[in-house]
C-alpha cells in the first residue's frame, strides 16, 4: 500500500528527529540548570517511545492476516496506541504542573539564560519545521497516527516559544527593580505550559475511547442510513437494520435488508449489484471500509 509506506516514512523521519532533539534538550537542561527545559526533553523521549509504538501499529494494521485470534484484523490497536498516548502526555502533564508548584514555593530556580534561549530558538524552528511537513503530507497520506504526530510537534513548538519568550523577558529584568523575579520565570512559565497542553492530549483520549467503546459516529450513521433509504425505495424492500462503527481508520458496517417474496431480486448476480450500489454509495474515503449486506425474507433475521 503506497500510502502505508509513506505514512511509516514519515513516523520513522520523526522518530529520528525527535530522539535530535531529546538529546539536544538534555544537555542544554543540564547547562541551563532549567526545569522547563528538561521537562521538554522527557516530553520528547515519551514521544520517541510513542512514536515507534505508533509505527509498529502503523505496520501492524496493513498487515494481511489469516490469524484466527484477530480475525478482524489489528484495526482496533490505533484507538489503543492513540488513548495510551494521550494518557502518558496526560500524566506527564500533572507531573509537570506539581514540579513547577514545588519549585515556585521554593524560591524559584536561577538559569542560565544564554544556554536556555539558545535551546528554545532551536527547538523552535525544528518543531514548526517538522509540523509544517507532517501537516503538508497528511493532506496526501490521511493518518491519524500522522495527525496526532503533528499535533505533538505543534506542542514542541509552543512550549519552546514560551520558554524564549519567558527567558528573554527574565533576562531583560536581571539588574532591574523587578530582577527579584527572574528565578521564578522557570517554574511559573512551566506551569502555565503544563496547564496549556493539556487539552491536546484529552482530546486524543476522549476521540479514542469513543472508538475503543464502538460509539457510532453520527454522520456515518446518518451517511448509511440515508443510502439504505435511497435503495430500499427504488427497490421497494420492506424494511433494513443498520450498524456500524469506526475502529482506527477502518468502518465496520452491517446492513439486514428484508426483501418482499416478490421482489425483483431473484438471482445471486442481481444481489451482487445491489451490494456493489450500496458499497459505492456510502464510499471509502481513504479509510477501509468492512461492510456486509444480508438479504432475507424473514423479518426475524433483522
């Protein structure tokens, strides 16, 4: 599949630079003496662990299969990657906000600023770099795993360009009236970062569980439905039931139709086509599409 290789392309392209910019991170924290900075630099080391988990699964879920334990395929391992994901950056986050806490109420931290802006400017321009790529190639390779990539080195960039822009004010105040202030940039900008990227991640987790619990979305209910209406009237069936949910980026769909004794579907090629109508109509999109389409004459099969 060209657009499951370049989706792994483009995972193992951020992996690499990621695992740049942990251990660029580490060692400017180091020399910086900054909290924030090596915070950065774990939040970074979790997405290199996200991001070959993410690749594995991206591998995983193209794999063709004829292992009887997963006979539906892997699909349901993206939700599960994407949940574990957003509830480790989660954490992460909670951690971040109580070490900046403790570090407030200890008197703040003194830095290094020429080390601290130096690794804020670079991170920076890498992190808008990266997420302008991944950005450009999702719109020709559709990924959620790519997507929430993205959305990761988005985060990069505004933690970094908060770090800069909180350095760079503290270190404009060192000798003035409000120097007193400046060992308190580190912990209260780390802070208000933790609080900020936040929201990402439970947007992740909320969007996952709902497909880990097989919530059905509503625009691809009403998609079926509006299809199954659409033939069940030219066709003049006397009734269907419809189900169906989205697992990753596959659509599983299971439509019972009950067909009148006398209808003109009286042969298995005329069943065929009408599969075919109905697969076509409710279209694939990008993503994979499971779907099965019964036909019977006893209503107690629906």
């Amino acid at each position: 599949m060209p657009g499951a290789a370049a989706e792994q392309r483009i995972l193992k392209l951020s992996i690499g630079a990621t695992v740049l910019v942990s251990l660029f991170g580490v060692l400017f924290g180091l020399r910086a003496d900054s909290q924030s900075i090596v915070f950065d630099s774990v939040f970074s080391a979790i997405e290199v662990a996200m991001g070959g988990l993410a690749l594995f699964v991206a591998r995983l879920v193209t794999r063709t299969t004829d292992d009887r334990r997963f006979q539906f395929g892997y699909w349901h391992f993206e939700p599960m990657v994407l949940a574990f994901n957003g509830g480790a950056l989660m954490l992460l986050c909670v951690y971040g906000s109580l070490t900046a806490v403790h570090s407030f109420l200890s008197g703040g931290r003194p830095l290094n600023f020429d080390w601290a802006i130096a690794y804020a400017v670079i991170v920076c321009v890498v992190s808008i770099g990266m997420a302008a790529y991944e950005l450009r190639a999702n719109r020709l390779v559709p990924s959620d795993l790519v997507r929430l990539d993205a959305q990761s080195w988005l985060m990069s960039a505004a933690v970094a360009l908060a770090l800069l822009a909180a350095f760079a004010i503290a270190w404009l105040l060192q000798g003035t009236a409000l120097g007193y202030l400046t060992p308190y940039a580190d912990p209260v900008m780390l802070a208000l970062l933790n609080l900020m990227l936040a929201f990402v991640p439970i947007r992740t987790v909320l969007r996952a569980l709902r497909e880990i619990l097989l919530m059905t979305p509503p625009e691809l209910d009403q998609r079926v439905r509006r299809v199954m209406d659409d033939v069940s009237a030219r066709y003049g069936f006397e009734n269907y039931t419809s189900y169906a949910t989205k697992i990753g980026r596959v659509r599983f769909i299971e439509i019972n139709v009950a067909v009148p004794v006398d209808a003109r579907v009286n042969d298995i090629s005329t069943v065929d086509a009408i599969r075919h109508e109905i697969a076509d109509a409710i279209g694939s999109e990008g993503s994979h599409l499971w779907l099965t389409v019964d036909f019977t004459a006893d209503p107690r099969w629906l």
